[in-house]
C-alpha cells in the first residue's frame, strides 16, 4: 500500500500560508510643525516702557547656543505679547529634547520664564503660553547684600564717637571684625538757634576692601518720625555708582552724581575716625 506523503506535507504547507500575517509597517514619524508660537505674560503685571524688547529662541537644551529660530520683538510693553517662529522641520532631531528661551528687557530689567518650556518633540506642543518673572537689577543685589551685612552687626565688635557745632549733634557707633571696620551707623539732630530740633539725618554706612560700599540717608523732621526722604548709594569693585536710588515726597527718582560723591567723601571721612578707634591687633 502506498502512503501519499508528499501531497499531505503540501496541503499543510498551503494551510499555514493562508494563516500567515504580513509584518506590522513601522508607525510613521510624528510630524513636526513648521513653527512655534505662543504669548509672553508677565506673572505679575507691571508698567514697561516704551522701549521694552523680547527676545526668544528655540533651541536644543543641550546645545542653547546655536538655535534653531529666533526673533526680537521691539516695543513688547503691552503683555500679552504675541510671537511666531518660523522652523524648518527637517532641522529637528525628534530625539532631542526643545525649548523656546525667552526674556524681555527693560531698560536695567530682565524678565526670565519661571519655568522651562519644552516644544516640538517628544509630545511637546508647538504653542505655549510663557509667564516671566522679574530678575533682581545689580542695583536690588547690591541692596540685599548691604542688608545682609547689616543684619551680622551683632557678631561684630563696636566703637562709638560723636561731636556737636552749634546747631548739631551726632553720635555714631562703628562694627568691626578682624581690625577693620565693616558697618557705621550715624546720627545727626539738628536744631535751630534757640536749640528746637528741626530735623535728623541718619546715615547707614557699609564699607568692603576698606572703601565705602552702600549708603543709605534717611531724612526725617526729628526723633520717632517716619523718613521724608531716603536715598541709597552704592559702588561696585570698580567703583561705578550701581545703587543710585532717592524717594523723596513720595516721588522716586535717582541720586545725582554730586549727591552720591558728597555721601561717598563723608563715608571716607566716617571710616577714618570710626577705623582710628579700633584697638590695633596683638
């Protein structure tokens, strides 16, 4: 008897033909858009001027300095402001990771995102709402670290002085450490002929590598009342005037240069006689 094999290993090899699936197609590439657009806000609202620009630019996180778009946009002192940038597509690697990187500017002050903003790949959008957040001017640094050196007076070791002239009192106290002095606080209460006090000048003196640093004068009608005026002056290493800020009758505006040189040659004169008092080191 013959056994037919050859016509049944055909007939299962047919079968499992007809089972058989084509391969999956590999998913298409996702597209990407041929620009990124958004606004610029402000987290909290101001006024600008009129010469507020934004700058912005798309970049790859890893490589910030070679974008992939940028625009400047003049006058952009009327949030929310409205951006487009053209992208080419074929530039964008949809393995890296994009951003756009945005400020506005101010005269002496920058806007910066308060957070990252990723788009293009990865799922990230291409419009996006951006909020930016004031960054200290030099001048608010230099504040702030004059307050914080205030505020370690109490570590210091101190002297103190004064004088009179017949319409004027001062006293003063010096804080130094290490010999040199660091901080002096002032005092002048000036009365009439017949010995009314008419006023009080208080001066808080700050000094760094033996020069004066920030000075802040407070003028005020006596003992106890709130200032009339207050100006704040201060230099940096090179010796520009940074910190040239005055608010007097409720108006701000800036220190002269004469007025900050006149601050600056009684801060000089201050160290002299505070620094002639500290007990020279054993």
């Amino acid at each position: 008897m013959r056994i037919l094999v050859f016509p049944a290993l055909l007939a299962l090899g047919l079968l499992a033909g007809c089972n058989s699936q084509p391969p999956p197609a590999a998913p298409a590439a996702p597209q990407v858009a041929s620009s990124v657009s958004g606004t610029i806000m402000l987290r909290e609202p101001r006024a600008l001027g009129d010469n507020a620009r934004a700058e912005l630019k798309v970049v790859d996180v890893s490589q910030p300095d070679t974008p992939l778009a940028q625009i400047t946009i003049e006058h952009a002192n009327q949030p929310p402001i409205a951006f487009n940038m053209p992208i080419d597509p074929k530039a964008v690697d949809p393995l890296r990771t994009y951003a756009v990187d945005a400020k506005l500017i101010d005269g002496e002050r920058r806007f910066l995102p308060v957070l990252q903003y990723p788009v293009l790949t990865k799922k990230s959008p291409s419009v996006v709402q951006i909020i930016l957040a004031p960054e200290p001017t030099p001048a608010e640094k230099m504040y702030e670290a004059y307050k914080k050196a205030f505020a370690e007076i109490g570590t210091f070791k101190s002297v103190n002085g004064g004088g009179q002239t017949p319409n004027t009192s001062t006293a003063w106290d010096a804080f130094y450490s290490n010999g040199k002095v660091k901080v002096i606080r002032e005092i002048t209460d000036q009365y009439d002929d017949k010995a009314n006090e008419t006023g009080r000048v208080t001066l808080r003196m700050a000094f760094q590598n033996d020069k004066p640093w920030v000075i802040v004068k407070e003028e005020s009608s006596g003992e106890g009342a709130r200032p009339s005026a207050v100006t704040k002056v201060g230099w940096d290493d090179s010796g520009s005037l940074v910190l040239k800020d005055k608010l007097a009758g409720g108006q701000a505006s800036q220190a002269t240069s004469e007025e900050a040189n006149a601050l600056y040659q009684h801060a000089v004169q201050a160290l002299a006689q505070a620094q002639a008092k500290v007990p020279k080191p054993k």
